[in-house]
C-alpha cells in the first residue's frame, strides 16, 4: 500500500528509470528484513521443537512445521512487490496465476507422495509444507522473469535513498499503525474468546 502509489505516480510521469530505482530499493531492504526475519523464526521453531522447550506433541509437531513452511513468507512477499510492480504496468497476469501456481505444486506433490510413494499422516504433512516452498518459489519467479521481459527491470541490489523511497517510508508508517490496530483487535479477541 506503500510502495504501489509512489512507484505508479513515477511510471505516470515517464520517469522509468526512476520506478526501476524505487522497485530495488524495495527489494533490497524487503530482502534482507525479511530473510533475517525468516531465520530467526525458522530457528526458533526448530529449536523449541527439538530440545524440549515444548512437551505438548501438537506445539512440537506445529513448531517443527513451521520451520519447514516459514520460508513462504519471504517468497510471497518479494512475490507480492513484484506483482503490484507488474499491476501499475498495466499486466495482471502474473497476479492472477500466481495462485493456481501454489495450488498445482501442493496438489501435485500431494499426489506424488500419496499416490506413488504411498506416504502417509506426518510425512504427507511434511510433503505438503515442501510443496508449499515450491509453489512460493515459483510464485516469486514469475513475476520476476515477467519483469525482466516485459517491462526491461534489471535486479540490482540498490540500499541507497531517494525522494520516492523517503515518500514509501513516511506511507508505510503510517499503514502499520493502521494495521497494528486492527491486528491487535483480533489478537485481543481471540485470547477472549479461547479463555471462553
């Protein structure tokens, strides 16, 4: 909600260069909070499933999920930029497919495992969170091969400032106080409703 408005008010004024900039500057800081996000969150989970922080089997088997499928997050919100980067080009295809592309890797290694390996309860489970990965891997390949063909982007690391980077992070602020509010309501209610 950030980024869309600042990139699309750049491509309006022809400044195709300038959008290309703003897009790696993004990506860049994206990547790397979201890799060292990832992690972290990955890391934890395995360790609290595998040295006994947890004695519960079903907090034990979800956390260890969990360091499995986490690793989406990164995939589909690097994913998420380019699509909207894709979007204010005028190209929703990329958007549209993107889920068809994690619902034919879940179904498809699903029927694999289950059909041919004849995998079952917590290694089909595992499979499932692996299908996941591979469905996210290529929900952020798509629009990125999208955006190198179709609208000439060239990935470049880009840490630097901008007017247009300063403008996203003034927005994206004030968008996470909004969302903060509204998250911390569901949060609230449902530890009401599950003390119930």
């Amino acid at each position: 909600s950030a980024f869309i408005p600042v990139y699309s008010e750049n491509i309006k004024a022809g400044q195709i260069e300038m959008s290309q900039q703003i897009l790696n500057q993004v990506l860049s800081r994206l990547i790397v909070f979201l890799f060292g996000l990832t992690m972290v969150i990955c890391l934890f989970s395995w360790a609290t499933s595998h040295f006994g922080w947890v004695d519960e089997p079903k907090w034990v088997n979800g956390l260890s999920l969990n360091s499995i499928v986490f690793p989406y997050v990164f995939l589909i919100c690097v994913s998420a930029i380019m699509v909207g980067a894709l979007n204010a080009h005028g190209k929703f295809f990329a958007g549209a497919f993107s889920p068809i592309i994690l619902n034919l890797s879940m179904i498809g290694i699903l029927a694999f495992c289950y059909f041919i390996m004849s995998w079952r309860e917590a290694r089909l489970v595992t499979a499932l969170c692996f299908a996941v990965l591979v469905g996210g891997f290529f929900q952020m390949v798509w629009p990125w091969l999208q955006l190198k063909g179709s609208c000439d982007w060239e990935w470049r690391i880009n840490f630097s400032s901008s007017p247009g980077m300063e403008k996203i992070r003034s927005l994206f602020v004030v968008g996470v106080f909004g969302a903060a509010v509204g998250q911390v309501n569901i949060m609230v209610s449902r530890f009401l409703a599950y003390s119930l």
